[in-house]
C-alpha cells in the first residue's frame, strides 16, 4: 500500500495524489491544473474562489448549463424512487423518453435503444448496421472522432489511432471536406466536395472485399476541428451509400439537441439517416445515449437476434432526465436561442478577427463555433505554441476553452457555451478571449 503524503498544503497534497494515483487518459494531454469544487449554469468555481467562464460545457454536454434547477430536481426525485433495474425491465420514464424522441424526429425515425455514453451508442449502431446489411466494412471520415470502445474507436482517425494494436478488418477512412483548408479545388480555388467524394468513394470501392455496412459520420465534425461540410455534402453521401448497400449513420453526440439552431444538425441537409446516434446533449451532463433507428431495420435486427444487453441499458434515472432535458428544450425554445446567441456571439468574434491577424477563420453553426488560429493567414500556417499559449491565458483570464490540435491543421478553438447562456456571459468570454489573444500574440511574435 503506498505511505500517505503528509506535510503539504490542502491543495498540494490535492495534486500530490492526483499524481500518484491518477492514470492520465488524456494522451499528450495534461489535467487543467485547477480544483473544481462546483459549478452552477455558465460558470465553475474552483476551491481557490475562481470563478471559471464554461465556454465547452463541460464536456460539449452540458447544454442546459451546469447544475440546472429541474434537472437536480429530477434526480433527487428519481432516485428516491427508482434508479436502476434489471437491463430486461421497463420503466415509464424509458418508454416516455422514447416515443417523445421519436416526436423530435422525421419518420421513419422512431425507435429507440437508450444507453449510456456516446462511443456505446456508437458500438449498438455499427454492430446493428453489421447486423442487419450481413457485411462488416465501416467508412467514416479521416477527421473523425466516434469514441473510445472497440468499433466506435476503429472509426475513430482524428487521434488514438497507434500503438494499440490492429484495428478491425474493414475499417476504411475518406477525407472530410475541410473548406477552410481544401485538397480538391475548383476552378475558383474552393473546395471540389464532390470531386473529392467521388475519389473517396473510389478508393472505398478499391479496398473493399465486397461488404460495406454503413458509413458512420458527424454532421459537424467536431474534434476534428468543427469542419462543417458544405450544403449538399450528405444528400451526395447518402447517396453513395445507397448505390452500395450501405446504412448512413449520423453521430450527432454534440450538434444533437439544438446545438446547431435546429434540434437536429442533420435538418439542414435533408436527409434522414439510416440510424441516429445521440448523446452527450441528450442527458444534458449525465450519462445518456441512445440509438435510433426505423422501424424496418430495428424488425430485421430483431429477427436476426441483434444483442446489445448491458447494465446500464433502459436505467430509468437518467431517462428521467433525458425527459427533463426534452422539457426544457421546448419549454425555452432553446433551437432559436442557438441561433440567436451564435449570431451574437459571430459579430463578437468577427469583431475580434478584424483587430487579430492571427484569427485565420471562423465557422461552425448555432452555438458549436470554430476559431481557427493561424500564424499568417495568406498561408494558413499555424502555430501549436501560439494555440495553447491563448487558452492557458484564457484559463488565468477566467475562460475555459478548448483548442483542437490536429497534424496539418491549425489550433482550432471549440467554443460550446451552454445553450442557457446570457449575452453578457458570451460578451464576458469574447472579451477576455480578445485580451489572451492580445497577450498571446505580443509574447508569441
Ligand atoms: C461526435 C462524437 N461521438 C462520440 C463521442 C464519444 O462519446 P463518449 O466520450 O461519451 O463515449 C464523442 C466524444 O467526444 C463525440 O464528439
């Protein structure tokens, strides 16, 4: 048994066992070198008396702010009555948050399978789609983030991807359509989306052995650097899929529930995919999932005994507050809220690419937002020094952000308020954003 650290200050001995006993998940990656002791709607608050601005709530899950009044009710509620049952059992919650999801969806959409985190409901869907096509291949985009477990992580290339052994056979990658930084160009020098789908469906069909399942893809590619594909971009993919026999999956564990300005990012393509995943936003914070698919494919997986028995499966606690979260939702229009407070928080940053050359894009839809640094923007050079110097000024300023840094790509910084946010809570984050940007690039140049 390891001795106990004596002798230091509360918060050094704090970091003394994080260091000793914690194992560090995050890859290259370190722990925010701050102790949270809570948080409440926009906000953290650190031990030390910090008050931390939450511009990725939480995880990209917590849409709802942090600590929301119904949602701490609903728990308090529904675990002095019924937390967790045998995985084979109903409750009225389950039942409940199925059908009213099914009432946010198009048709066919409208059975559901509820779990518990995002790269499970990832796992459920492609097993699912193995399932009921009898193929095994899976194609997601090279910029692509699915999750940690065994499928969901074989689909996953924005990271992670070495030193962990052979991934499953079948696994295939196409390029995702980066419009900021395009490989296929067109006359005009902008993206050729199609031109580059078609070469990333040629070489699918050039590595294929003849048993492509589905295609698993986020309507906005989020850890990969908030690349929002162009117009059109997933009626082509479905399309694809289509000629070859494929179920499109839609990860939509971040833009799902209103993120995006619609409840779905996928509405603004018009198209309805085979299979939706949700998560993160679905429990708003806490650990829910689901899968949904149609009624026709959920019957041919039945019928070919589709398995997907967990422990957590149908837990009617946090079906409870999936319910809750659908409440507040559409109580507080929070689709429109998205809209309005990304347009808000756009003109603040528009504003702040007008007086930083280093701002060299920014994108991303509703409140899922991507400022993209760059060195020099004539040649989109970037710098991983400059993007982390800007959120550790950020975090000493009282902004938390998170930049994406990926091979090939610049600092790409992932702002995700809470969808309960103020425009004075967005206009406090822009401002001290200008002024770490400000400072960072002083000291950097
Ligand atoms: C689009 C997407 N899918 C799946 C996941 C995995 O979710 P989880 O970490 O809950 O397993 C993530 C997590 O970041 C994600 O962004």
């Amino acid at each position: 048994m390891a001795a106990p650290i004596t002798d230091l200050s509360t918060a050094d001995r704090f970091w003394a066992d994080a260091d000793r006993h914690l194992v560090r998940y995050a890859g290259a990656g370190d722990f925010t070198r701050e102790i949270i002791d809570h948080a409440a709607g926009s906000y953290l608050f650190t031990e030390s008396g910090r008050r931390i601005l939450d511009f990725t709530s939480g995880q990209m899950s917590a849409i709802l702010g942090h600590s929301h009044p119904e949602i701490v009710e609903t728990v308090r509620r529904q675990i002095g009555s019924l937390d967790h049952l045998f995985s084979g059992m109903l409750s009225r919650p389950v039942v409940d948050l199925a059908r009213r999801l099914a009432g946010t969806l198009p048709s066919p959409l409208e059975k559901a399978l509820l779990l518990t985190t995002g790269a499970e409901s990832n796992e459920a869907a492609i097993r699912m789609a193995k399932l009921v096509t009898g193929k095994h291949e899976i194609v997601s985009f090279a910029r692509s983030w699915h999750g940690m477990t065994q499928a969901a992580a074989n689909a996953t290339y924005s990271a992670g991807r070495k030193g962990y052994g052979p991934t499953a056979p079948g696994n295939f990658a196409i390029p995702a359509p980066n419009s900021y930084r395009p490989d296929f160009l067109t006359p005009e020098g902008e993206l050729d989306w199609r031109r580059q789908l078609d070469f990333g469906f040629e070489m699918i069909d050039a590595q294929s052995v003849g048993s492509l399942a589905a295609c698993i893809v986020e309507p906005v590619l989020s850890s990969g650097g908030i690349i929002e594909p162009p117009a059109g971009y997933f009626a082509a993919l479905q399309e694809k899929c289509r000629e070859r026999g494929m179920l499109l999956i839609l990860d939509e564990a971040q833009t799902g529930l209103c993120r995006t300005g619609n409840w779905y990012a996928f509405e603004r393509d018009g198209v309805v995919p085979d299979i939706l995943t949700l998560s993160k936003t679905l429990g708003a914070g806490l650990p829910l999932a689901a899968v949904i698919t149609s009624a026709e494919i959920e019957q041919e997986a039945h019928d070919r005994g589709y398995l997907f028995f967990t422990t957590h499966v149908a837990d009617p606690l946090v079906a409870a507050v999936g319910n809750t979260v659908l409440d507040v939702l559409t109580r507080d229009r929070l689709d429109e809220r998205a809209t309005e407070l990304g347009a808000f928080l756009r003109r603040g940053l528009d504003d702040l690419a007008a007086r930083h050359p280093v701002v060299g894009d920014i994108r991303g839809r509703g409140l899922l937002v991507g400022v993209e640094l760059v060195v020099d923007r004539a040649t989109k050079r970037s710098s991983d020094e400059l993007g982390a110097l800007v959120t550790r000024r950020c975090l000493e300023l009282g902004l938390h952000m998170n930049i994406v840094q990926l091979p090939g790509m610049g600092g790409v910084f992932r702002i995700a308020p809470p969808l309960t946010a103020t425009e004075d809570e967005l206009a406090e984050g822009l401002a001290v954003l200008d002024q770490a940007i400000g400072d960072s690039s002083a000291r950097w140049s």
